[in-house]
C-alpha cells in the first residue's frame, strides 16, 4: 500500500503544480508578458474547442539573457537535460512493459500455461515501482522548466492549454487503472475474471499511449511547429498544435524504441535476479525470462532503423535545413558513434543467443556455423563504423592523398551502410533461427526442400541487398544514392518474413532434442544483457541530444529564439558527458528497484521478537 | 551486494567505453554560436558592396548554398537571371511578379509560386516548394537583405543589377559584421583568396595534393582550365583522384576573377 500512497502523492503533487497552468487558472495567475493577451477574459476558463479558436495569441517572447533565472550553482540547461532524460528513460520503461506484458498474458490464456501469466506479473512488479519514479520526475521536470525557463514554459502552456487538463486526466485514469490491473491481478483469474483483467491491460495501454503522444506533442512542436505564423502568433487550435508534421513520425519511433528498450531493462532485472540466484530453480526462471526479455528486446530493435529512418525522412521534408543540420557537419560524426553502440546492442543480443545454445542438447549441429555469423556481424560492424569525410591535418590530408582513404574512403558512403545494416538484420534473424532450432527435429518430409528453399531466398537476398547498393550507390548519380534503401529494405524484411512463415510450418508437429535445460547459462552471459540495457539507455539519450539539438539556438524552430547563454549547441564530447551522467544516475536507481524487488520477497523469521505472534494469527 | 557491485561496475566501465570514445576516439567539434546580433548600415556602401553583401548573406545567414549548389537538392542558380523571364511565361507560374526582380523577390519569400521541375516537395508533383519563406523562417532575412541577395543573383545569374541600395528597415538585423571588398585586381591576388596553393604548386606556393600548375599553360589551353575551375570532376588529371577539388568556385568566382585566373594560369609556360 505504501507504493500507492507513494504514487498518489506524486500524482497530487504533479497535480498541484500542474495547476497554475491550467485553463482555469490562466484567468488571475498568468504572468505579465501575457497580460495582455485575450486569455485574459473570463469566457476562457473553461477551455473549449470553439473558445481556443477565438481566443488571439500573444507573439513568441523576444528574451535576453537576463530573462532567464539563474540559480547560484546550478547549470539551467544541464538540470533540464538530466531531469527530462530521466524522467523519458522512466516514462519510456513504464510505457513499453504493459505492451508487451499484455500480449505475454494474451498467450497464456491461449496457451494454458500459468508461467507466461506470472512472467507477466513479474515483469509489472518491476515496472510499478518505477512507475512512481516516473510520475516523481515528469513532476521535477515541470518545476524545473517553471522554475528555469519559465517564458518558454508559459509559450507552450498557453498553446497546448486545452490539451493539458486532458494530460492531467488521463495520468489519473492511468495510474487508476494501473493500480487496479496490478493489485487485481490474481483476483481477476479464470474465466470471465481474466478476460476483464486483460481488458484492462489494452486501457491502460491505450491511455499510456495517449499519454506520450500528448507529450510528444510538445516536443515536436518545438521541433516543427504548426499554425503559428512567423512572429510565433497561434492560430490554431489545440488539435492543430497537437498534430504538427513530426508527431507522427516521433510517435511511430517511440513506441517501437520503448518496446525495445523496456525489453532490455526487463532482460538486466532477470540477468541482475539470476547472478544472485540462490538455487537452481530461481536460476532456470530467471533465465527464462531474461530470454523473452532479450527476444523482445531483439524483435523491436529490427524495425526501429526503418522507424528511425521514416523520422528523418520527414525530418528532411519538414525542412531541409534541419535535416541536413542532422546528417552533416558536426552531427555526421555522432553517427560513427550511433555505430558503436548499434554494433555493442546487435553484438551482444548475439552473443546472448549463442550462450543460450547451450540449454539445448542439439545446438552441436548448429555451433560450427556461429563463427561465420560473427564474421559477418564483425565486417558489416566495421562498414558502419567507417566514417565518411574526417577531419584532418594538412600532414594527414597530405599522407592519406585526400579527403577520403583509396579503398576504405567507399565504405563510408550511406550504401555501403545500407547494405551493413541490413546484412547486420538479417545475420541476427539467422542468429535466432539457430537458437530456435537447436532443440528441434523436423517431421515434416519436405524438411530438406524447406531448408533448400530457405538457402535460396537468404543468398538471393543477400546478393540483391549487396548489388542494389553497389550498383545506386557508386555507378548512379547523387540524387540515386539512397533510392536503394527502401528495396534493401523490403528485401530484408520479405527475406525474413518468408523465412519465419517456412520455418513455423517446417517446425509444426517437430521433435524436441531433449527438454531444454534452463538455467545452463554462464553467469558472463548475463553480462550481455545488461550490456544491452546500457547500450539502449546511453543509445536513447544520444540520440536525445541530436533531436533537440538540431533546432541549434531555437526554443521553438524558426519562431521563438532561445537568447539564453546556453543557447549554443554543446559539442559531441560534452553531451556524451551528461549522457554518461544521466545513465549512471538511472542505472543507479534501475538497480536500485531491482534491488527493492528483491527484498520485497524476501522474508525475514524473527523469533520470539513479536509479543504472543502465535495466539494473533489465530 | 556482491552483485550489485559488481553490475554496477559493470555498468560504470561499459559507460566509461562509451564516454571514452565520444571524448577521445573521434574529433571535438565545436559547432558554431548562434549568429550575433549587429546592426547593419548600408548609408555608405556603393553598389559593388552592396552586391558583395549580398553575397555573403546568400552563403552565410540566407543558407542558401545549403541547397542551391551542385548535390542537386536544389536548382543551381548561376543563369537564374535568364531562366527567370522564361519562369513567368510558363503555364505553371502561380505568382505576380512580372520582372526578374520581382520574380527573384518572390521566389525568396513566396518560393510555392513556381517550383523547376523535379524540385518539388515529394508528392506534390511540382506544386510545392521544400524551400522555406527566407523572411520567416529561422534565416530570418529583412528587407534590405533581401535586396542584397536579389542584387547578388542578378550580378552572379547574368543579367543587369536593377534594384537599389535601400536602407534597413529593422533594428535588429543579423548580419556579418564587415561585407567583402569589391573584385581582386590581380590573379595572384585570386588564387590567394581562394587558397589554391593549398592543394596545388602555384604561384609561389607549394601544394602537393592537386596537379603541378607551375607550368600548366604548355599543356591546356584557357577552355580546359575554365572547366577544370568550374567542373574540377570533368577531366580527372591522371594520377590524381575524383572528389578532391572542390566544385564551388563556379559559384563564388565573379566573372572577373575567373577569367583573370585562367588568363594567368595559361601563361605559364
């Protein structure tokens, strides 16, 4: 009960400081640079559609450095950072769990089996606790932006004004609802029970959705602002606000990013349960689940490069400025560090499955194999990993002959990483379709066709993946270049589809090898997961720090100037600073809640410390 | 507690990677500061200036050259003096302009009115232009920079300057600070501007990266190395790789500097 006295005392303190900026407060409370506005009449207490409509906007502020508040030791801009990354990692966490802990659930009702139904609890168990860190932080966020930007703050708030109690409603509705799905969870069990229990996993999905798309719309907003015109004078209405150019494509990235990434924080709470296993039967659960964890993690880190490239795509359209901002200059090199740590997440999802061979009897027929798809995870790492233009000395440039390496200088090109990145998609699916194998004998006759066909698709693809980006690449003109992206794409993904629909019915009806034993995992193998949960975590605030950064000194682009003295853009060696930072401090408290979880189920036996404590339970 | 120390050693040292190599594996950019804000007296320029202002805001605060140059995401602009007549008799010329300047003004600020062909938004099927409104978007040009910039593509687009120095019509304009002196005199004077003897022996200096010019004018005449400037990727000298030299003098070389270049480059033999 204390955790939800915790969250409803959060959720009242957001509450409360959500409050002054509320359509029925604006009336008395807003401050003196809006004074003037029509916001000012009484008729707009309660916030309508019809009454946003009429209502005249006031102009984007035009500040100076000292309209910024300053707090002696405190750096304004790194304390809004540090808090909103936080409170992002948390909010994307608890988002993604109930998705995925909704279809677990889904097959355990299919399946009849009861330990996909405790995973399911299990993986809630780990998210409610951070759940009240969630509601903590989005609090410290408002009173920072309040407290530290508060033009900026009240810009928005004055836009987004209709929208806002709609927020506040539906962070009751979730945490409600949330409550209810967690503490009923064995209440609501079997027949009719389970299906309302279920119903209320796809609300409470439905309103976190909800939740984030309303609060994406702020930032993209800030990125793309909609029905403002130059001076930053709204004429919108709230919808309007709301569905700017790049919602969509921002919606579309963090829901599949959060899949992956809550994947990931589940993977290193059942790595971190499993090193401190004290049997074997904790060890096999533990490993079982950071195993789904990891497949998760895995299945929505594959589509999330085409979510990330349909983000830039309309990036690109919404402003070329931006977009060239964001894949040129000093922005190009954070790329050569995206590689490294997409290299570090694919390679240690590897790693993870050709550790997890080891629960089976069978894997001997497929372990040969593994170091070819090393090989290949290796060099197509390696591709990505080549930079395009470096910067050099004069002595450099001169010893290297030009701006680019003779031979090495290709594989700098967006092609070369094409083709490295789809190969690096398709050799994990292989990865996977291994481990999927290692325990199993097909019945079917037409096993030895299946796999012929198998081979045939995966090396056509492999070939028309490589030509078509050899060919656009280096023998077409500029404009060609990545034209071959979308059919390496849809190439990779009918390579795996196909892959996957032959496989399920090559695979029905097949042998086990020998029950699998879980729990035969080498505790270094746990390491990968929690390196993938690190990776994912430092990934998300770097990438963070690009999105926002590509607005260079503007509030809000092209229409509200940021005049603060941090208005420049900090460089990739600083932001990777406060990344760093920002990860520590949320590993720190993930470990933390792991930690919390696990004394939660321990039980201490006091003897003879209670007074009559036998007599009492009678 | 073994493990936890242990994750979060863990963790620290797969951070600290992480952080080690955005710090120290590749080189520290520092991006540059928000443009300073400066007032903008154009009382005493003549026209040359005021064409030379122009130009630097085309390349600097305007962006332009972000776009409008040779990767092709937008139309190159180096005929849009002659190309601009043909614009407004064409049937899907949406504006109201009906002289260059006019048409320049209103490509800069109304850039949906006409859209070349293949440079339109995707999916709009040439009816709407990716380019944003100069005056409001974040490039944020007044007036007078407007003029400015419309004074340079007419001097560079090859047609006669017609607009007129006007004065600023705000405040707070965002400008360089000091606009370029009016066209060199000398070709020595060129090839220093544009620091040719970085990559090439030439005039007295010593670059190895491009072709020897020492001598060049024994061996190509003043159309070959007209190209060579303005098209470096045309004839690749043997020897020496594409990519190299940059394709932007077509661009910044007033007509004069170029011919006195060539001029010079082909006399030494």
């Amino acid at each position: 009960m204390k955790k939800v006295f915790g969250a409803l005392l959060s959720t009242v303190l957001v509450m409360l400081m959500l409050a002054p900026f509320m359509p029925a407060a604006n009336a008395s409370e807003r401050p003196a640079p809006f004074a003037s506005t029509a916001v000012s009449d009484a008729a707009t207490e309660v916030a309508t559609v019809s009454d946003i409509k009429t209502t005249t906007y006031p102009p984007a502020p035009k500040l100076s450095a000292a309209d910024y508040p300053r707090i002696k030791g405190v750096n304004s801009r790194v304390a809004v950072w540090l808090v909103a990354q936080l409170h992002l990692w948390f909010g994307a966490f608890v988002l993604a769990v109930p998705m995925f802990v909704f279809i677990i659930e889904a097959i355990g009702m299919a399946t009849r089996e009861e330990r996909y139904d405790s995973m399911a609890f299990e993986f809630m168990k780990v998210s409610i606790i951070a759940y009240s860190l969630t509601a903590l932080l989005g609090g410290l966020l408002t009173f920072a932006l309040v407290l530290l930007y508060p033009d900026l703050f009240n810009y928005l708030a004055t836009i987004f004004k209709g929208s806002m109690f709609v927020y506040a409603l539906l962070f009751f509705a979730e945490s409600a609802i949330l409550y209810i799905y967690y503490y009923g969870w064995h209440w609501l069990q079997g027949g009719n029970k389970k299906w309302v229990h279920l119903t209320l996993g796809l609300l409470l999905n439905a309103v976190g959705c909800l939740l984030m798309f309303l609060a994406n719309a702020w930032t993209t907003f800030m990125m793309s602002p909609a029905a403002v015109d130059v001076a930053g004078v709204f004429n919108g209405d709230t919808w309007g606000a709301i569905h700017n150019f790049l919602w969509n494509p921002m919606n579309v990235h963090r829901v599949v990013a959060n899949m992956a990434f809550g994947g990931s924080i589940i993977g290193a709470y059942a790595a971190f349960k499993f090193l401190g296993a004290r049997n074997n039967g904790e060890r096999a659960h533990y490993d079982w689940i950071g195993y789904n964890a990891n497949f998760i993690a895995i299945t929505a880190l594959l589509p999330l490069p085409f979510a990330g490239y349909y983000l830039t795509v309309e990036l690109y359209a919404y402003s070329q400025q931006m977009g060239i901002t964001l894949m040129g200059g000093v922005f190009a090199w954070i790329f050569i560090i995206q590689a490294v740590l997409i290299g570090a997440l694919f390679l240690s999802a590897n790693y993870y499955l050709w550790c997890g061979m080891g629960r089976s009897e069978g894997a001997y027929r497929y372990n040969s194999k593994i170091k070819y798809i090393a090989i290949v995870l290796i060099a197509a790492f390696m591709v990505w990993f080549t930079p395009h233009t470096l910067v050099l000395t004069n002595a450099e440039l001169k010893s290297l002959g030009g701006p680019y390496h003779e031979y090495l200088g290709v594989l700098g090109i967006m092609p070369a990483k094409n083709i490295a990145v789809n190969f690096l998609i398709i050799f994990t699916y292989i990865s996977f379709l291994f481990y999927r194998r290692a325990n199993k004998i097909p019945t079917v006759a037409w096993a030895t066709t299946g796999n012929a066909v198998q081979i045939a698709l995966f090396t056509a693809g492999l070939i028309n993946i490589m030509m078509l980006g050899i060919y656009y690449g280096y023998f077409t003109n500029t404009a060609y270049k990545v034209a071959s992206s979308i059919p390496q794409v849809l190439t990779t993904l009918i390579i795996i589809i196909s892959s996957a629909v032959i496989e399920a019915l090559m695979y029905k009806g097949s042998k086990e090898v020998a029950p699998l034993h879980w729990g035969r995992m080498s505790n270094r193998s746990q390491y990968a997961l929690f390196l993938l949960a690190i990776a994912f975590t430092w990934l998300m605030g770097l990438m963070g720090y690009v999105r926002s950064s590509i607005r260079q000194h503007w509030h809000v682009s092209n229409v509200f100037r940021d005049n603060s003295p941090d208005a420049y853009t900090p460089d990739l060696g600083y932001a990777a600073s406060i990344v760093s930072m920002g990860t520590i401090l949320f590993m720190v408290m993930v470990i933390f809640i792991f930690w919390l979880s696990a004394i939660n189920s321990r039980r201490t036996v006091a003897k003879g410390y209670w007074k009559n404590s036998h007599d009492q339970h009678h | 507690m073994i493990n936890i120390i242990k994750v979060f050693t863990f963790s620290l040292v797969v951070i600290g990677g992480f952080w080690g190599f955005s710090n120290f594996g590749i080189p520290q950019i520092k991006p540059a500061l928000p443009p300073v804000e400066e007032k903008l007296d154009v009382d005493t320029m003549n026209m040359d200036e005021f064409i030379a202002l122009g130009s630097k805001l085309y390349k600097e605060k305007g962006n332009c050259t972000l776009c409008h140059n040779a990767m092709g995401r937008a139309p190159m602009l180096d005929r849009i003096g002659t190309v601009s007549i043909d614009r407004l008799k064409d049937p899907r010329y949406k504006g109201t302009a009906t002289t260059i300047e006019e048409y320049l003004y209103e490509s800069m600020t109304q850039p949906s009115a006409f859209v070349v062909s293949g440079y339109g938004k995707s999916g709009s099927n040439d009816t709407e232009s990716p380019m944003p409104d100069v005056t409001g978007s974040g490039i944020g040009l007044n007036e007078t920079e407007l003029v400015a910039v419309i004074a340079y593509l007419q001097d560079s687009g090859g047609t006669e300057v017609t607009v007129s120095i006007t004065k600023i019509d705000s405040q707070n304009a965002e400008v360089p600070a000091a606009a370029e002196a009016v066209s060199l005199r000398t070709a020595e004077e060129v090839i220093a501007k544009y620091t040719c003897g970085a990559c090439h022996a030439v005039a007295g200096q010593t670059g190895e990266i491009g072709p020897n010019l020492t001598k060049i004018g024994k061996t190509r005449n003043k159309e070959y190395l007209r190209q060579a400037i303005l098209d470096p990727e045309a004839i690749i000298a043997s020897g020496f790789t594409s990519g190299m030299m940059p394709n932007i003098y077509g661009e910044q070389m007033k007509a004069q500097e170029l011919e006195l270049l060539v001029d010079y480059l082909a006399s030494l033999k």
